[in-house]
C-alpha cells in the first residue's frame, strides 16, 4: 500500500512531467468521486498510466480494464497525438509505454485487481458481456467515428445504472469537435441521463 501511495504522490511532483497534468488531474476529480466504490470499470486509452492511478487511488475498483492499443500512428492526422506526431521514438517508444504500464500496476495485476488489454477498445469491448461494466471512461481516439463507436459500446458493455463517461468535449481543435459531436448525438434514441458536463468532462447514466 505505502508504494501505491508513493507512486501517487509522486505523479503530482512538477519535477516529473507525466501525461497527465496536477491541473487536468484536479478538473477530473469530481468525476472520480461519481464512480462508485468497489466497482468494476474501464478506462479506454491510458498512455502512460496517470488517470489509471488516481482511479485506484480513490475509486479502488474491484476490476479495472485499462485499454489502449499502444500502437504509433505515422499519419500527418495525428500529428498533435500523444500516439502520433508527440512520439519521438516510434513504436519502440509504444513498447516501452505499454511495459512501463505492466509494471507501474504490477502488485495490482497479480492482484487481479488490473487487467491491461493491448488492443483497440472497439475489439477489446467486444469481448465483455452485456451489461458487465459500472462504468468506461473514454478517452482514446477523439475523432467523431472513433468516439461514438466507444459511446456505442460502452452503453452496451454498461450495465443499467452505470455510467458512460469521458474526456475532452470541446468544439473545434485538432480532433474537429469529435467528441463534442459524438456526446451531443448520444442521446438520441438511447435510454440514458446526462448528470454532469463540466471540465471537457461528460458523464452519462444508462437508465435501461
């Protein structure tokens, strides 16, 4: 326990950049204190492990799903991508995401209490049964196609009650508002609650 902690702790050090700033950690508090204890989730895109962490560290999910294909994009679409353009050392710098995942989680992986899924989430999710999730959080590809397969998977995977929730909704940018759209269209004709949307963060209960 006292090497969790420390690790978590240690994300906020600004002498240790991560993916994830202290600041963009403290915008999605509200959202971590919305999912329930105990729970088993699923966090789809995970980098380098930072979110991953503090959702340990204050939802302490019974199962956790982390979910990310750690795979470098060479096309000029993703130039401003943590996956694409920002990669400095092609895929071996991927690799070596992924392997520092596997160990940053490992007493939770041989725990049981991580499982780490290298694959895209649209194959990976498939693999859940329906209704076998609390909750996803999304934040992978945020190209509107992309998004709104992962919405549409999510609120299959997620049981009655759950939640369906993600990063970034915002007009314009690099992604062309995809998440933004994608969110805005996801109600339609799909039983679900819009409880909370603040931060560029989005948070949807499945009510059937």
């Amino acid at each position: 326990m006292n090497g969790l902690v420390g690790r978590i702790r240690g994300l906020w050090r600004k002498d240790e950049p991560r993916g994830i700033s202290a600041k963009e950690t403290r915008a999605r508090r509200f959202l971590l204190d919305m999912l329930p204890k105990n729970s088993i989730g699923a966090e789809i895109g995970v980098h380098l492990g930072d979110f991953s962490a503090h959702i340990i560290d204050v939802v302490a999910p019974a199962e956790l799903h982390l979910i990310d294909p750690w795979e470098h994009l060479t096309s000029p679409t993703y130039r401003a991508a943590w996956y694409g353009g920002r990669v400095k050392r092609g895929q071996q710098e991927m690799d070596e995401r992924h392997a520092g995942v596997c160990a940053r989680f490992a007493e939770e992986i041989e725990a049981g209490r991580v499982k780490v899924h290298r694959g895209y989430s649209t194959d990976v999710l498939e693999q859940f049964p329906d209704g076998y999730l609390d909750w996803v959080y999304i934040d992978g590809n945020h190209f509107y196609e992309f998004v709104r397969k992962d919405l549409e998977l999510s609120f299959r995977k997620t049981k009655v009650g759950g939640l369906i929730t993600g990063d970034d909704y915002a007009a314009g940018g690099a992604w062309k508002g995809g998440v933004k759209r994608a969110v805005d269209e996801f109600p339609a004709n799909r039983p679900v609650e819009l409880l909370e949307l603040r931060n560029r963060q989005f948070v949807f209960r499945r009510r059937a």
